[in-house]
C-alpha cells in the first residue's frame, strides 16, 4: 500500500498516513505543488515553522520505463517566495517508490539548536540526533554515511550552504556512482537547513516493490517508449554523445549565448568550452562520455570528467553549468570549470543560480571577469564557510545585485536566467516570465522548437507564435514532471507519434486506468494553476511577470535583439 | 513665478519649465508623489535610468507660517519598491520656495564614471563635476561646501552610504547650525547616489520670495495657528521639553516599547535612556534642550546632545533612534547611542532602518545584544567603508535578516518598523500594513490617540475602531505633508478647534483661493490613492498589506498581546 511519510520537527515525530483520495492519481511535481499549496500559508515565511519540505517521486518510479527516476522536491521557495518545484536524478526517487512512499511531508521547525537527520525505511521514518556530520561538505556526508550504514544506503543531504540557509542553496541527492545530482534551483536547501535536518537516508530492504496493474501492456508500451528515445536525433546521438554541452557551439551560432552577464550574445572563448572539447577531453583523460543520473536511464547525458591526472573531478556536467560559469563570466578553461562544479557539488549551491551570480559579481568588480582562480576561492573560502561576503554570493544573482547596486541583473521573481538570451531566443522568454518557479528553462523548453527544430520550427527572433509554444511546452512539462521521467523524453514526445502514447499507456498499465492525452493535458493545466493561485496568495501579480528592465533598452548582438513582447502580449500566457 | 526644474543627469542638461496647471495646487508630497506616479514606469529598476527623484517644498513653505519649512523627496523606493516620500527639516525647503523652485526633478543617469553637483540659484539649475568631495562624510561635505560657496548655502548631500548605493542610504539636509536633518526612510540616498549626485547646492541670493495672496488674512491665521501650537500639551510642553524621546518612558509604561529584536514591550534600561534622563544630561553639559530643525519652528523639539566635555555630539536626537539602538539593541548608553547617530548622520543612513537593523544583526549573532562598542566599529567601520559585512548592514533589516536566515525581521513591504510594537499598539499596526510606504509611523500616527489621548481615544490593545483611525490620520498626514508643516502640528489639529481652519485659512490666503476642510481631506485621499496606484502597477497587493508573521504567533509580554487583525479587517482600510 502506498503512503504518506510525515515528519513534524517541531516536536520530533513522525507518522505513516494513508494516501488520500485526493493525491492517488498524483505523483513527483503534481503532488508537491499539491502538497504544499493545500498545506503551507502562502505568505508565510520560507525559512519558518509554516514551510514544509516536500519529496515526491514520479507516478511511473520504481518501474522499468526508461528515464522514469527523478524525485521532486517542493516547498516555498526562500529565493523567489513563490511556490517551487525542482527535480533530480540519483537513486532516492526509486528506492522510495519501491518503498511505497507516495510523498514524505517534513514539517514545523525543531525547538533546540540542534541538527537532525531523517531515516526512512520500509518500518517507515524515523528522526536522530546528528552531531558528527554537520558542517561537512556533501562528499564527505555520501562517504561517511555509506561507511556508517552500507553502499546502497539512499542519500539527501544538504551542505554548508545549506545549514546557513544561503537561498542558493540546494539539496544534494546520492546518484548510482556515490556522486552528486541536485535539486538545484530555488533555494530548497536553506529549507531543509531551516529544519535541523543535515541529511535523510533511505533503506529500501524489505521494500514491496512497484506493482504494475497490466505487466504485458506496460512491457510493450516501454518498449515502445525506450525505442522512441534511442531513436531520436537529440536524445539517441547528441545527448549521449556530447551531454548537454552540446549547446555552446548551437546557442553560440544563434547568438543566444548570454555573455559577460548578459552583454553579448556570443562567447569568443566558446570552443574552448564546447561539448565538443568536453567530449575529446573526457575520453582522453578516461572519463565517462555517457552515464546515467539514475538506473533504467538510456539516453546517458551525464559525463564523468577527470582531471589530467585521470582523477574524477565532476559529473552531471550540464551545458547551463558550463555556459554561467564559461560565456556568462568570460572564463575559457573547463578544468576550472569542472572543479568549481566540484565544489558547488560540495558545498551545496545551484550551479546555475551560482553562475549567473558570478557574472553580477564580476559587473559589481567583486572578482574580474575571466578571473577563474578568484571564483575558486570564493566559492571555497567565503561561500563555503559563510563569511559575509560569501553570504551576499550564496544568496544568488539578485542578492549580490541588491548589495552592490547592480541594476543589470538577470533574474525572474528573483531567480537566475538560465543559459538562453530572451532577446535572441525570444520563446524561452516567455517561459522565463511566466513560470510559476521563477525563470527556469526546464519548465517549458522552447529551446527545442526555437533552436533544435523539435516539434517543428519557431523563428527564434521573432514574436510568432512564442507565447502558444512556452504554453504548450509548460503543460506538457507540468505534467512530465509528475511522471518522474527526465524532461528530455520531450524530444521524442515532440517528433515521434508513438511516443506520447506510449508514455501514457504505461501510467496506465501501472494503476490499471485508462488515462487519455487530454486528461494527461488536463492534469499539466491543473498543476500550473494550482502553482500559479498559490503564487497569487503570496502576493504574485501579472506585474512579476516580467523580465528585467534592461533586456528591452539593451539590444544583445549578434543580432541586435531587444526583448519587445509587449505586458498583454506576454499575458496572454495564462488564457487556458 | 513658480517654476519646475528638470535636470537629465543622461546628457547633463537642464531646464526650467512652467508649473503644469494640474500641479498648481500641490506642494510637498502631494507634488512628489504626482510627479513620480506621472513620470516613472512603477516596474522600473530604482537604481536605474528611469527613476527620478524629486523635491518638493510644501504649499505653505517659505511663507512665515509656523512649522512649514519641511521638504519633500521622493521617487521609487530601492529598499521597498514602492513609491515613496520622505520630509525633512533644514533650511533646503524654505530656500527653493523663495527662489519659486515649485519641483527639482532629478531623471537619468550619466553615462561617464563620474561624479556631479547640482546648483540652484535664482537663475535656475546647473551640473558641475565633482571629485573632491567624493567618498566623504556628511559632516565634512557642509564644512568644505560652507567655506567654498558661503555660509548661508543651502545643501543636500549623500554621505559614503549613498554613493555606495546601500538601500538604507538617507539624503542630508543641513540644518540652520549648519548640522544635519535627514529625508532619511526608503532608501533615497542610493537613488541619488545611483545618478552620481554628491550634493545639490542652493543660494537663495535674489530670489523673489513666496508673495502671499492676502497678507492681512494670513497674518490673522498664521497667529490663531501658532498659538495652537503653544496651547497644546504635546506640542507646547512635552516636545520642547524632553525631545520626542519623551516617549520612552510613555511607551515601557504601555508595554508597546519593543526590545530585544522585537521579543519584548518592556525594557529594563529604559530609565537610562529616557527623555527626562536625556534632558537633564543635556542642560548638565551645556547642550540645547530645545532646538529648531528649520527657522519658522515653535515646537523646538530637536535637541543638540553633548559629550561629557561639553562638545556637539549630535541633534535631531530623535525617540525612533534612540529606542531602536537603545531598547530594541538593549543597550542603556545614552553617550554611545549619541555617538552612533553622529555616525549615521556622517555616513548617511536611516536612523530607523539601521537600528532595526542592528537588532537583526544581534539576533544573527553578527554581534550580542548590548554591545555598544561592536555597534560603532560595524557603522564606522564596515558599513562607512562598504565591506561585505558593511553592505549586509547598509542593506537594512530584511537585508540582515536574508542573508542570516532570519525568521524575526519586522519590516512590512522590506522597509524596518519603528518604536511601537504592533500587538500591544494595534493602531500603528495598521498604519504599518496598509501604508503606501512601507512601515513608517509618520504616515498614520496612531500613538496620538492610542497612547497620548490626543483626538480622544482608542483603547490600544483592543482592535475596535483601529482601521478607522489610522484610516483619518494618513488620510490627514498625507495632506498635511503636503503643505510643508511638521506633522506635530496634527496635535493642536485634533484637540484644539481653530487650529485646522486656521491652516486651511493660511493656504487660502497664500493662493488666494478658498479650499474647505472636506477640499483638503479630499487631498489626503486622493494623494494616498495616487500612491496605491502606483504600487498596484508596481506589484503589490493586498497579500503586502500584512505584518510578518512572528507578531500573529508570538505573544509579546507584559499584555501578551498578538497582531489578531485577520486579513479582510485590515483591507478595510481601503475603503474609501
């Protein structure tokens, strides 16, 4: 039987409930946002005792569908004070499923100035005292607690960004290979960190297990699925090949590479940076090209990068990554690149938040630009001990700007724009404006169809039919996000008619229902506004759907673009 | 004439242009808050090219009327996003309505790095480039413009604070002992700083002066006003006597004096720091226990404080700063509170905003309560100088409270609440919500009635009749701060019969018109609803209209008293 896993830190219990009716049908992002948007007071305090912490895998997690392995996590975000959702690799996702763990729901705040860990297990949740851990970096935590209760003991921990509820801060997940993925984005570290818990580890012996209604059809619909996805260009060849690097040398030639904090759209350093060079480089030091995030995934986007001396430096070594930490800040060497991404990992921040904040740094002349070594010890010395200018950094891009007066800051709702110009990528724009997270690519992906020729073809620099594409893009994602599958099952889902379907077919096979496209449609729209009416009881009006001032009097070259969508224009998102 | 000057700090032009008509009848506030609601997009960055900041002396200002040679600044706010007006004493006012300076609009932003000046004299407004005075205290800024332009210059200067942009940067008046009175709520100084303005000269040599339309009237009214003033108990005894610090006492006795960082309504030292203890310190040491902040005043109720060796320390030694360093910083040293305000006058920054900081700050374990000495060196030292830590601090109270994590920050719309604890004086707690401004007791001064029995009374710890209240006094505030007077006078103006027709009658006899009481209220009203307007357009909703959590669930003693307003009681406010 599925259930609900509650912890109240405010006095240190926990309880197994039923799942009820209500959040049967829901999974991953679905059921956070449902979660917390009927349990947590919108206009509370993110980092207080209303907040809670919510983990969710997918409806399809624990199965065999390919790429299904991706937990949410929700909250109210301390970064943007909307609602948030962020979801990662790594093997919790799976492991709660098969435990039968349809939502864990931490809540309140502990009375005494002490740090707590979480224990989930088939018996249910339990909460220890944690002394020795804390402070520790996330590498430290995986080791010490895989010595402490075996290898495949299940991690979340948070690091010292964490603890000193930087708003950059992330939360941490084990991935197959004892590294690092991350809940990256919106600062649901601090929020773990508001709650004395340092780290949670599941043990999934004696777990049931995932019960699939119908095993024939599901078998035949996952192959089905599985061969979509090998047989796409972008997910069967690009993305195995080069990861998600691939997208410096594309972006760079659409001129939608944000450079030296947005002032350019094209990076001089950029085949230095390319997926391309990643690629080559990887497998002449003995790296991973291809690695999975999580088991059962096949399209294998996450390298492994060694140093010179062939040592493991960093995985999950994104393109948006690369590109904040590369373009964005002017620096052209991926060694450091890579052990920033080591450190970041350590330390607990989202590397996008992180990059994008550098490059407001190197504008406010805290660092220069291109000064890799300076950005190193920043992260290590000020954002890894919590000194104060490490917590101006650790607050993210807008934090920095508001400290230093900055007024060129590239944030929506006060999280970060990611690795795409909205001025020469225009749909991503829209997406940037109205997501319920704050600016967040992963939430509708227009890059596909902008740039890629995924689902089509959207002219990048125009107006067109923009809005339509972020819109469709962000309910398909809304509800992709609540299957537990990694986004880039869009790709196939985009280009090959049978993908879809079978993607449904196997929810179906699962719980035995018999879901159709417009019901799977339904559920995106409903999980967008629910977010969105969440977002308007914490005080969120058209007004916050904007992007910044400066993206419509600063033309971006190469193609001298502004940002031009006028406010109805851009509100026309929400008439669905 | 009165006339309208324009200044473009982008191509570093100015004009001077005629007074539209819809702006004829409005001075002070009334004219700021027109003039940024009309020319300033309400979602632009206020740090950016299209702010402005504005100066407006009041209707009656310039006129010998008692009382009324205050200035009004305003424009968007760095620190709360709102729109915002801020008035202080000084001898600025009364010199730009001699000379018929109606407005100083102040708009763009240069494009060099460099710093300016701005001169107002009879022949209109010119920039000069600045670089001498760059990077110095206020103190030294009025000393070194005195001796270079005369000693009757008028000046409005920034100290390091506003160069640095910080968001609780003030703007400097200097007063008539060439010290310092401050526009000193919302963050003005960084406005000005943002467009590279050091200070702005006046010399009033020539000026037409304020011609009255009806002298025999005026004279008639302006004495039936003035002995108003000396009539009443607060403003004729209380205030010249003890300062506004009288009210430490009043407030500990009312159990709404908050200390500790807000987690009490009572302070133990509160004798120490008390308006009697102030007063008799200051006669001991040869200080003036009355004081002026601008020539015309009748109340008197600046006091110039002395150190043990009988030397200037600081004046416009007000109740706000004084509590918040004092009982809310738990600290009971009268001379090392003086030597702070000294220090926030030089470097520039709220007095308000700062102490409430300071309680954050201790509560962060930045440093402990009581710690005097740690809080001179951090203002001196960090915030004087832009450390990290110092643009932490220059950042305010939410500015502490996200880059600590912490959950106890009073502030309503980003911007500190000042001296009188919400639960146990709940009118002020209205005041604080539903201001245009962000928390700012000015702007609806309940502890008239509430605590001092002015205007009748409403019982303090009950909710009845509340909303109303505040409701009439920022309605009154908001037209009385636009003719120019002190808002002291609302005292003799709710007790005393004549005293409010013989304003109104000073008005009509200045401009030869005939306004009624209802014309003037409809003022307040319409000024409050032009400022709602442009917050509405900037963002915000009635889910900004809230106290912070903590002061719903934590009961502060002697009363235990909580903020019980529900949501829909307070957005009564608005009906009207």
């Amino acid at each position: 039987m599925d259930k609900i896993l509650r912890v109240n830190m405010t006095d240190l219990t926990t309880r197994t409930e039923p799942v009820p009716a209500a959040w049967a049908g829901l999974g991953g992002r679905a059921l956070t946002s449902t979660i917390v948007a009927a349990e947590v007071p919108a206009t509370c305090h993110a980092l207080g005792e209303n907040n809670k912490l919510v983990f969710a895998p997918g409806l399809l997690t624990g199965t065999p569908a390919a790429n299904s392995g991706r937990l949410s996590a929700g909250a109210k975000s301390p970064l943007t004070g909307t609602i948030k959702e962020s979801n990662a690799g790594g093997t919790a996702a799976q492991m709660l499923a098969r435990l039968g763990v349809k939502a864990l729901i931490i809540e309140g705040l502990p009375k005494a100035d002490k740090w707590y860990s979480l224990h989930v297990s088939k018996d249910g949740v339990t909460v220890q005292e944690e002394s020795e851990l804390i402070g520790k970096g996330n590498f430290a935590v995986i080791e010490a607690l895989e010595a402490r209760l075996g290898k495949k003991t299940g991690i979340l921990t948070i690091g010292p960004a964490g603890e000193l509820k930087m708003t950059a801060a992330n939360i941490s997940v084990k991935d197959p290979d004892s590294k690092i993925r991350s809940h990256g984005r919106g600062g649901l570290g601090a929020v773990m960190g508001s709650k004395k818990i340092k780290f949670i580890t599941i043990n999934d012996e004696g777990a049931p297990g995932v019960k699939i209604a119908d095993p024939e059809k599901f078998k035949v619909a996952a192959r089905t699925f599985a061969k979509a996805l090998l047989d796409h260009p972008v997910s069967g060849e690009g993305l195995p090949t080069y990861g998600t690097n691939v997208l410096v040398n594309i972006l760079n030639e659409a001129g939608g590479l944000p450079t030296k904090n947005f002032t350019l759209g094209q990076f001089e350093g950029h085949d230095k940076i390319s997926g391309e060079t990643l690629h080559d480089t990887i497998v002449a030091r003995g790296g991973k090209p291809k690695h999975g995030c999580h088991a059962g995934c096949i399209i294998q986007c996450s390298q492994v990068y060694h140093d010179k001396d062939g040592k493991y430096v960093t995985s999950g070594f994104e393109y948006e990554t690369i590109w904040g930490l590369g373009a964005d800040c002017c620096i052209d060497n991926l060694d450091d690149i890579a052990l920033a991404d080591n450190i970041m990992d350590d330390i607990g921040v989202d590397s996008i938040e992180t990059a994008v904040m550098f490059g407001v740094a190197m504008e406010a002349g805290i660092l220069s630009f291109g000064d890799s070594k300076e950005m190193l010890r920043l992260l290590r010395d000020e954002i890894g001990t919590g000194t104060p200018l490490g917590r101006i950094l650790g607050g993210g891009a807008a934090s920095v700007g508001k400290a230093y007066g900055v007024t060129r800051v590239p944030v929506v709702k006060n999280q970060a724009i990611p690795a795409y110009d909205p001025r020469s990528v225009k749909g991503i724009g829209i997406t940037y404006a109205t997501s319920t997270m704050g600016a967040d690519h992963t939430s509708g992906y227009t890059i596909a169809t902008n740039i890629l020729n995924v689902g089509g073809f959207v002219d990048p620099l125009k107006k067109d039919g923009q809005v339509e594409l972020s819109r469709n893009l962000q309910i398909a994602t809304a509800a992709v996000d609540s299957t537990g599958m990694c986004i880039f099952v869009a790709f196939p889902a985009l280009d090959i008619p049978e993908c879809l379907p079978a993607l449904i077919d196997m929810i179906n096979a699962r719980f035995g229902i018999s879901l159709t496209g417009d019901d799977v449609t339904d559920l995106g729209k409903q999980v967008l506004k629910t977010e969105r009416q969440f977002n308007i009881e914490a005080g969120f009006t058209k007004e916050h759907d904007r992007l910044p001032e400066f993206f419509k009097t600063e033309p971006v070259a190469p193609h001298n673009a502004v940002w031009d969508f006028s406010d109805e224009e851009i509100d026309e998102f929400w008439n669905f």
